[in-house]
C-alpha cells in the first residue's frame, strides 16, 4: 500500500474526480434549466385541449417508432401565427420594449449624477454611500414596489402634499397608470444602475482632468470631453442591467400598472394562470427569449470585451 | 481633502432620498392606528401584534425560511463546484454550453424560468409543494453564486495549490486546506445572495409551488394586490429591519477584517 496521496492509481483516480465534478453541476443545470426550457418549446408547438394536461400531443412511447413519428408529425407553428394574429401579442411586445428602454433612460439620468457625485466624494465617505446604495438591493424587492402604492394612490402621501401645499386642487391618478410602472422600474433598478456607472467613474485618472483644465478646457467641456467617454462600458454596463430584466417584469406591471399597461410578463402569467393556455403561454416565453438575445448576447460581448481590457 | 460641489451635494441627498423615503413612509405607517393606511391616527403597535397571531403568514414565513436555508446551502454547494469547473477543470466536451448554462439564468426573465420549470414538474409527474420550490430556486441562485465564486477564484494565485498538491496533498485536501480558506468570503457572499434571493422571489415560486405550499412573497403578493394594507406594512417594516441589521454587521465585520489584516502586515513589515 502506497502513502498517501502517492497512490498507484492517482492518475486515473484524478480523472474519475475531475469527471465527477464536472458532471454534478453539469447534470443538474441539465436536467432543470435545459430540458424544462426545451418543454416549453415543445408545448409551444402543441395544441391545445381540454384535458389533464392541457395539450396534446403526448409522446407515446408504447407505439414505439411510429408513436415518435406521429408526435413529431402533430407538432406545428400554430400558436405562433395566433400571436401574430392577436394584435395584444405584439402590442404588449412592443409596450415592453418601450416601457423598458424608457424606463432605462430615465433610470440613467436618475444613476448618473449619483454615481458621480459618489465618485467625487471624499475617499472616507465611499463605503458608507456604496452600502447606502447596496442596502436597498437586499432588501425584498416586492416590498419595494409596494412601498409606492401607498405613496401614489390617490388618497396617498404625494396627493395629499400637493393639494396640501395647493399645487393641485384634486389628486392626480398615478397608480395604476404607465407613469406609476416607470417610477417603479427606476426605483427597484437604480442600483443597478450607479454600480456599474460609479465603477467606472472611481478608476477615472483625476489628473486627466487637471490637464485638461490646464490646457484651458472648461469643467463642463472637460466632462463631455473626458469624464463621459471614459464612463462608457459602466454606463452601457448599467443600462443593460436595467433594460433586460425590466422587459420580462412581472411584479412592477402587476402592482403599479393599470389594467391598460401592457407588459409581456403580465400577459404570460395571466396567459398561464388566468387562461389556463398553457401552448400560448409558451409560446409567449419562447418570442420573448428570441426578443432578449440580441441585448443578451451584446451584454456577453460587451463583458467579455472589458474583462480582456482589464485583464 | 476634496470638497463636493453643491450639484454633487445636491445629486446624493436627493438620490438618497429616493432610494429610502419610500421605506421610511412604510416603516412610519406600520405604526399607524388607523385601518386606513393614509390617515394617521397616532401612534400604535396594533399590526404587531394581529400579525403574530395570524397563522397563515408565520406558516408562510416559516415555509420560506426553510426554502432559502436548504436552497442556498445546496446552491452553495453546486455554484461553488460550477465556478471550480469554469476556472480550474480547462478544456472538456461541452464545456461552452456548460458556461451558457451558468450565465443564462441571470438575465432569463423569471417568467421563463417559472414556466419552464413548472412544466417540468409536471411532465415528470413531480407533486409541487416545498420540494419544487427548493429545486427551482437551488438552480437559479446556484448560477448567482458560481458568477462570484469564479470572480474569487480567477484572482488567486494558483501556484498555492500546485505547491499542496506537490507536497503529498490529495486534490481534495489541497482544496479543502489551501482553496476553500481563500475563497471562503466569496463563498460566504455567495450564500448569502442566494438566501436573500430565495427570500424575495415571487414569481418562480408561485410557478414552482402547489397548492399545499405558500410563501412569504406569495402571501404578500396575494394580500397587496388589492391595495395597501397596515398588516404589510408591519411585516415589511420587520423584514427591512433584518436585513439593515444584517447589511451593517457585515459591513462592519469586514472592516474589522480589514484593519486587523492591515495591522497584521504592519507588523510582518516590522519583524
């Protein structure tokens, strides 16, 4: 018996390791991301029945070859030309790109200047605002989103200062209207937003600066010229963050959003629970996916590009 | 010492009073007396205690609590193995699938995720209730924590664990003696987001619950779509609590960390 750590079979018995643990996460990421989204691919060609569940056709595996023909053969586009059909489809498509990029915008003039202002802070100050801006990023988001019911319904906190201080004589309706979704997708998002932006800014060579102002540049020209340029892949970074999830949401639309907010997360969920269209539904999910890759993959390459920069 | 400039003065506390009046109106109107939550009706711990006694919401909590302890330990567990194979395992059959696999799921809407893995469930014939709920969120947070886990793992130097390995250690022991230790605090952090992340999700756990299993969000979602309601108020008010407890421990205890490893160094320095 060889001592240990200089057994015989170390080689192959590293391999055998190396194979385990690749395959543990491997096989799981598998079995519950991979197929689950190939299901929903699935269904989403299928038709749909009253029956348990509610689509056909099951693979029938007791009719062996012919069964994996006839399930294949049964599958087809369907549901797909019905959403183009239904103009909700494309118009809660549509709506959630336009909510989500706005919402982006806004949430980018909202992060910047707090970003910036975080960057030029005193260096001792740094990690108390850093916290004050991580804090709310731990704390429930559903709590979040619902802390501006109470503020903007009608006989809310913000009605009641407005007419309080006489800027408005009766409330303005702001709950349940795309206003309200915009407020809530800035708030939950903007740390996401200065992070990324505050990031950047921190690494900004203030010499750079300094020459700039010496060689007679204004502050304001300096920023445009300097400032703003070299916070690009931070800005970018953050408007990514903001822009992808905020087209899939759920929660914002749901609580904030009134019945016309068109949101494509929304109709999904209602698709499923409400209408019990399950082949729908997927079908909503998979033009979804196909919508989000191209940000997607830009974000990939956009990371990938500035890990290769730093490293 | 810079001084800020009144816009910069002016961009934080307006910022700042963005990110926390918000909270700070719903933690003051869970105090409120009055069933309607935007008449003050002085001060009272009425929602305290009505919340205590309704057993619907402590069954929630206690079913969510259960969710995120099990969920982020495995989470840990698989995401911490993830980012080993991203980093250290090099080249093998698949390898790029497995890398999309582990950075999907952070940008997939949760609707996506929820459906999908709902029909799973059901395709497989799999009863929905804790169970699900604790597959679903392992595998969405166990990519969150492989992302910062991998981060720590690329900056260390790896010639620590080539030394180990030469030095009689088995791969095993060289991670558990000389990786483990190192990445410890990303591992840490990495549990910890994906405990807070189990904690908050609504919209994957009501795909992945059945009816025998409700939530914290669930029970919130349900209770506020109708409208704000004092008892939420309560309850968000002792969520927001944990976690600004937690948020500033762990600040401070690194910054304990950080001065203790500073004085450490001073002294190697001086030796």
């Amino acid at each position: 018996m060889a001592r240990r750590g200089q057994r015989p079979q170390t080689v192959s018995g590293v391999a055998m390791r190396r194979l385990i643990l690749i395959a543990i996460p491997y096989l799981w990421l598998f079995a519950l991301f991979l197929i689950p989204f190939a299901i929903v691919l699935k269904i989403s060609l299928s038709d749909t029945v009253l029956a348990i569940p509610p689509y056909a056709p099951q693979i029938d595996l007791a009719a062996g070859w012919q069964g994996i023909k006839d399930f294949f053969g049964a599958l087809d586009g369907e549901n797909f030309v019905f959403l183009t059909s239904d103009d909700l489809y494309w118009k809660a498509y549509l709506s959630s790109l336009r909510i989500a990029a706005l919402s982006t915008l806004m949430t980018l003039l909202v992060g910047f200047p707090i970003a910036y202002a975080m960057a030029r802070a005193p260096d001792e100050w740094r990690p108390t605002l850093m916290m004050l801006v991580i804090l709310p990023f731990w704390t429930s988001f559903l709590i979040r989103v619902y802390s501006w019911m109470g503020i903007l319904a009608n006989e809310g906190i913000l009605n009641q200062v407005l007419t309080w201080t006489g800027i408005i004589d009766s409330p303005l309706q702001i709950l349940n209207t795309n206003t309200a979704v915009y407020i809530g997708i800035v708030y939950t998002y903007l740390p996401f937003m200065i992070l990324p932006i505050y990031a950047a800014l921190e690494r900004l060579d203030g010499s750079l600066l300094e020459a700039a102002e010496d060689l007679g540049c204004s502050r304001t020209s300096a920023f445009w010229l300097i400032t703003l340029p070299l916070s690009k892949n931070g800005v970018i970074a953050g408007c990514f963050l903001v822009f992808i999830p905020a087209v899939g949401e759920f929660v914002i639309p749901s609580l904030l959003g009134g019945s016309r907010t068109l949101m494509i997360g929304k109709v999904l969920w209602e698709e499923f629970f409400s209408n019990r269209d399950w082949p729908v539904a997927s079908a909503v999910a998979v033009v979804l996916l196909l919508i989000l890759v191209i940000p997607i993959v830009l974000f990939q390459r956009q990371e990938q590009k500035q890990r290769e920069a730093e490293g | 010492m810079r001084r800020l400039s009144w816009f910069n003065v002016t961009s934080l506390t307006l910022g700042l009073a963005f990110l926390y009046l918000p909270m700070v109106v719903l933690v003051i109107y869970s105090f409120n007396a009055s069933k309607l939550v935007t008449v003050w009706a002085g001060f009272s711990t009425r929602w305290y205690g009505e919340l205590l006694h309704n057993e619907a919401f402590l069954d929630a909590a206690w079913v969510t609590l259960k969710v995120a302890v099990v969920s982020s330990t495995m989470a840990t567990v698989l995401g911490t193995m993830a980012a080993y194979v991203l980093v250290r395992a090099g080249r093998f059959y698949g390898r790029t699938l497995f890398s999309g696999m582990i950075y999907a799921p952070l940008v997939m809407p949760e609707v996506i995720t929820g459906l999908s893995l709902l029909l799973l469930f059901i395709g497989i014939g799999l009863d929905r209730g804790i169970f699900t709920i604790i597959l679903a969120h392992t595998t969405f947070s166990m990519c969150y924590v492989s992302v910062v886990v991998s981060s720590r793992l690329v900056s260390f130097d790896r010639a620590l664990e080539e030394a180990a390995l030469d030095l009689g250690c088995t791969p095993f022991a060289a991670f558990r003696l000389v990786t483990l230790p190192i990445i410890a605090p990303a591992v840490i952090a990495g549990w910890l987001l994906a405990f807070t992340l189990s904690l908050d999700d609504l919209v994957i756990a009501s795909f992945a619950a059945g009816p025998s299993a409700t939530t914290l969000p669930i029970k919130i979602y349900s209770a506020v779509r109708l409208g704000v309601s004092p008892e939420i108020n309560a309850l968000s008010t002792i969520m927001i609590a944990i976690v600004t407890i937690g948020v500033i421990t762990a600040s401070l205890l690194t910054k304990r960390a950080a001065v203790r490893r500073n004085a450490e160094e001073h002294a190697a320095d001086r030796a």
